[in-house]
C-alpha cells in the first residue's frame, strides 16, 4: 500500500504500514499544519529509514476538496522548514478512515464525528493534545523497539498502549485537549496556534519513532 501522491512520509515499497490521519474541519489550517510538521518531524528523527512504512495524511469534516491550504497556514509552515508543495484538501471520506491505523483530531467533536462514522474506529480515534497527554504517560521502555522491531510495530503498540490509558488519564478540562480553529485570524494567531501544535506533537513522534528531537 502506498500514499497517494504529495502524501506520503516514505511509503514503504515492501512490508506493513501504519497511516496516521489527521483531522479538522476544512482540511486547509489545522490539519494541513498538523499534517505537514508531523511529516517533518518524521523526517528529521527517522533520515534515511523513512521508508519504516509511517504514512501520514490529513482530511476534514467539512473539507475544502481540492483546495489549497490557506496562505497564513503555508507561512506558519516555512517557519518551521516544513514543506507545504503539493497540498490538496479532501473531505473526509469512509475510506480514510477505515484505512487509518490512527486517527488525531483538533477538536472533540472532530474526534465525535470520526467515531459515528463507525469503522471500529474509537480506539484509533483521540484529539492531536489527547493522544500527547496519554503519550507522555506511556513507559517507552514498554515499546516495542524500532531498530529491531521496526517503527509500524511501535506505533501500533502506542495506539493500544494509549486506548487502554484513555479512562484513566483524565484531561484537566475538556478545552485542555482542543487546538482552535485560526481560519480568518490574522498570521500571529496563526503562528501561535503552529506553536501549540508542534508542541503537542514532538512527544508523539518521539514515542512512535523512539528517537527524541535534536535540540
């Protein structure tokens, strides 16, 4: 299984994969960002083992089809060297999620939304700063090891590892697990809202890859 075209973190040409699928409303600010640094991230921590089968795509409850990104979420891109070529919004569609091996939303009520669709997707399904608060309880050391083991063995551990943490591990207010929504704010709020989700996303990559970021 390969990425569709401009989608793809090193679609594995042979053996497992494991698709993350990252989710807002209109598929051309938070996820589009949320999609494009995780991609980055990846890059940076996994260099030449890219090809570990981590597949990462976005979509939107109320997709903005075939539209571009929006030019503030393309900016907050370039701050952080991420690429941003061949970006094209999409309706979230039955199909990505049945093929989403994890599922991170902005909001609650995305995440509501994924899981009516049906698909057994409520243990795959958390919000992007959710699945960061679950993660960063997870013991790493009870992972399966990447080298050996291989990256898309991790991160489907991580996925279990974090469900099964979910009724434990409250959030200390529902607006806690939120990332707002930018769309027509001016380019600070844009940049503040990046901030907040490359934050929440560092300890995710680190926990899925088990290489932490170069400071």
């Amino acid at each position: 299984m390969t990425a569709p075209e401009g989608r793809g973190i090193g679609a594995a040409t042979t053996g497992d994969t494991f698709r993350i699928l990252h989710v807002s409303t209109g598929n051309v600010c938070r996820s589009p960002i949320t999609e494009r640094l995780t991609r980055h991230a990846l890059g940076a921590r996994l260099g030449d083992r890219l090809g570990g089968g981590l597949i990462v795509e976005s979509a939107g409850t109320w997709g903005h089809e075939g539209a571009p990104m929006e030019a503030n979420a393309e900016t907050v891109l370039a701050d952080f060297g991420a690429d941003t070529t061949g970006f094209v919004g999409r309706e979230l569609l039955d199909e990505h999620v049945i093929r989403a091996d994890l599922v991170l939303t902005a909001t609650r009520d995305h995440r509501a939304q994924v899981i009516s669709m049906g698909h057994s997707a409520g243990l795959r399904t958390f919000t992007l700063k959710e699945f960061t608060r679950l993660v960063r309880a997870i013991d790493p050391a009870t992972l399966p090891d990447p080298l050996t083991d291989g990256v898309v063995e991790r991160a489907r551990a991580l996925v279990r590892a974090a469900a099964a943490l979910r009724g434990w591990l409250l959030a200390p207010s529902a607006e806690a697990d939120e990332v707002n929504d930018p769309y027509g704010a001016p380019i600070t709020f844009f940049r503040s809202i990046g901030d907040e989700i490359n934050q929440a996303l560092d300890p995710v990559v680190t926990a899925l890859t088990g290489v932490p970021a170069k400071r």
